[in-house]
C-alpha cells in the first residue's frame, strides 16, 4: 500500500492519500482546495489514478477540495450521512467504500459535526476531527454534541484494538500520528474524565470562531465549488 501524509499550513489540515500497488488506484481524504496540484501531482507522479476523494465531514475551517478533484479526475465524492448533498454517495455506520483490494469500513463518529464518519483501514483508522493527537474537535457548532462525541470516541474508536493508528484531520502542535492505545491513557480530555465532566470541559472552551466559517460550511456543502460568501456576509 502506498501512504502518504500531506499538510496544509494554512489550516494545519492533514490529508492522506491512499494508492493501491497492484490497481493503481487512489484515494484521498480531507484533501484542501488551495492544495489541488500538489495533491494531483503527487497523485500522477507516483503512477496512480484518482478514484475517490473521502471526506470525513463538512469542515468549518477549510473548503474541501472534493468538487474540483471530481471535474479534474472523475472520482467518486464519498462523505458521511446528512452532510455534503453533492456528494455521490453518502455513507453511515457499518457501510465500505472499496477501491480495487482496499475497503474503507465507515465508523459514524458525530459529535465535532452530526455528519462526522471515520474511515477505518485494516489497522490504521481516519478520525477527521473526532479525534485528534491528545485533543478532539471542538463541538459548538454544526450541530455539534460534546456527549455525543464522547460516546463516538468510547463506544466506537476506544473500541478498536489499541495498536490502531489513529490519522487525525488536523494537528497544532507537530503530532502526527497517535494510537488508540495512547489516546485512551494519555488524551487530557478523555483518559481521566467521564462523560459529565467531558461536557463540562467541551462546553468551557470558549473558542473564537473558525475564520472561514461563513464562507467554507456552505462551500463544502456544495464540494467546495460555491466558494463565495452568503448573500448578505
Ligand atoms: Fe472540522
């Protein structure tokens, strides 16, 4: 299997692109419109061919490259239940995206977002902002449920063997990657709270706004092709 972890500065988003040795075929998760030809050019340089773009949730703080992959290579958009209506399929809990010899199994992980899946691959385990490195997405808008993102993060990613690589949608501190193993002893939000004082933490954070938030929802809703802000804005 090919893998490969890419960065976006700008929104400290990560995008991991996904080849298949014998097929030739690709995917890429949570890919940032501002870094098309990177990702394309990788994409084409490592002999692959662009067959499905998984996004893990309408994200607030970057427009989705989805919509302009699907023109340039005719993928598939795959994205959770409930979220982007452009997508051409729109999976929940317990479906699979195949690509040639690989399948994704979709985990329904809502919480960050009430669309939020992860994709889970043999050992390794896409969390979009459900889970991050020491962290998880924060849950105060996009109809978000800090009791229901825990219950996502026990009930169904805890649950997975501990030796499960844990790739995030993001990070801020220069973590990479983490396991399920670490999260459930190390995460400061999880490793030592229940369920009440999960929420209680959630529910303080009092973070600003993401600064693209007006403007990437309702492009990302539209796979990143309506990239302008709301009548109005
Ligand atoms: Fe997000």
């Amino acid at each position: 299997m090919i893998f490969r972890q890419l960065f976006d500065a700008e929104s400290s988003t990560y995008t991991y692109l996904v080849g298949e040795e014998g097929t030739r075929q690709a995917v890429l998760i949570d890919p940032v419109l501002e870094q098309v030809e990177r990702d394309l050019r990788l994409v084409d340089e490592l002999g692959l061919v662009l067959t499905h773009v998984l996004d893990t949730h309408v994200h607030a703080d970057h427009v989705t490259a989805s919509g302009v992959l699907r023109e340039r290579t005719h993928c598939t958009v795959v994205g959770g239940v409930g979220g982007a209506a452009c997508a051409n399929v729109q999976v929940r809990h317990g479906d699979s995206v195949r690509v040639g010899p690989l399948t994704f199994q979709v985990l329904a992980t809502p919480g960050h977002t009430d669309d939020s899946v992860s994709y889970l691959l043999g050992d390794r385990v896409f969390t979009g902002d459900a889970l991050l490195v020491r962290g998880n997405g924060r849950t105060d808008f996009q109809n978000g449920d800090a009791g229901q993102l825990y219950d996502s993060i026990t009930r169904v990613l805890f649950a997975l063997p501990d030796a499960t690589r844990v790739y995030p949608a993001h990070d801020y501190k220069g973590h990479t990657v983490t396991s399920i193993g670490e999260e459930t002893r190390h995460n400061p939000r999880l490793a030592h709270a229940d369920r009440e004082a999960f929420i209680h933490i959630m529910e303080n954070l009092h973070l600003p706004q993401p600064k693209k938030i007006d403007i990437a929802v309702p492009a990302n809703r539209a796979c990143g092709r309506a990239a302008s802000p709301p009548q109005g804005a």
